[in-house]
C-alpha cells in the first residue's frame, strides 16, 4: 500500500498563486539598482509577474516566486499593451517557452528579428537556447502571456543577452547609467557578436 499525504483547504492555499496579487517584478529593479522604468521596460515587457520559481535561482532578488518549486524552472506571467514586448534578446543556457494566453502575439526571431510567426492563446513555441528572439503583443488590447524558462539550476535565470544595437539604443534613450543598471542584474548586450 502507497500512503498518501493528506492536506487541509487552509493547507492547499499555500499552495495557490493568486494572480490579482501578484506585483510586476520592475520595481524591484528600480529600487534596488536604479533602473529608470521606461529603461527597464524597454528591454522587458510591460509587466512581468513571476509565479513560481525556485529560490536558490532568485538569490539577490527581492521579488520572489509567488510560489517555489525545484531548482531550474521559473513561470511567469507577462503582461503588454498593443504593440509592447521585450527588445530582441537572447537565452543561451536556457530554453524559453511562450504561450499566449489572451491575444495573438507576434514572435520574431533571427539576430535582426529578421523572421516571425504569430501565435493565438493555447498555441506553444519552445525557443532553443541562443536564438535571439522578441515578441509583441499584436491583438488591439492588453494581452497576458506564460513563459517560461528552463535550464540547470545554476543557468535558471539571468541568462539574458541582448543585441549591441539594443545596448546602444538604452545609451542614447536613458544614458550609460541605465545600461550600467542593466548589465549588473545580469543583463550583457553582445549577442550575435564572435566570442
């Protein structure tokens, strides 16, 4: 016989990651590191809530996982006006994986972007690591989508590299102290670039 473990309600809510909750992981930035907001915006999408993840891979971090899981694995919820989405960026330990959950989102691909392919809500794409990618929300509201992001424990997250052309772009925007802020929460702006 197989015992199982047997939990209260009051027991199992701690277990539930309350969207309506959540707070976008942003501010954490701003405060911490100085990042001006329209900064770290243009490189990130709007709102970015991170709903389950492990704490070992937020270490420094002051916005935790709504919820905690193994090493390795981080889920979060990105929020983004029409036309809004990350700059082209690229994971190169890690895959990310995208689905839409409300709107139809535009995925771009290659080192200019250069390539795309729109998604509707339940469609999946798994980027493998070292693609540089972006996506935009295309619909004509606001619109949610999941990603996440997968890796060994010690490549889980902070594995963002970014075109020089971005890097340039967040000088001439927002001056070398944002880029600064960015490059010291793991950010680095060479991707496409020969080792």
């Amino acid at each position: 016989m197989t015992l199982t473990v047997h939990i209260t309600p009051d027991e199992m809510n701690k277990y539930v990651a309350r969207f309506k909750a959540l707070q976008p992981n942003k501010d954490e930035y701003v405060a911490r590191v100085g990042i001006p907001v329209a900064a770290y915006e243009y490189v990130a999408a709007k709102n970015i809530f991170f709903l389950l993840g492990s704490i070992k891979d937020t270490e420094g971090a002051n916005t935790p996982p709504a919820l905690t899981s193994d090493p390795g694995t981080s889920i979060f919820i990105v929020e983004c006006p029409p036309g809004d989405g990350p700059a082209l960026h690229a994971h190169m330990k890690t895959r990310e994986t995208f689905m839409p959950i409300t709107g139809t989102w535009q995925i771009l691909f290659g080192d200019d972007g250069e390539h795309d392919l729109h998604l509707e809500p339940m469609d999946m794409i798994a980027v493998p690591p070292g693609v540089t990618r972006a996506f935009r929300n295309v619909s004509g509201e606001t619109a949610y989508l999941m990603a996440v992001v997968q890796g060994t424990a010690e490549e889980a997250l902070n594995d963002i590299v970014l075109t020089p052309a971005v890097g340039a772009e967040i000088v001439r925007l927002f001056g070398e102290e944002a880029l600064k802020g960015l490059e010291r929460i793991g950010m680095s702006f060479d991707a496409g670039l020969p080792d």
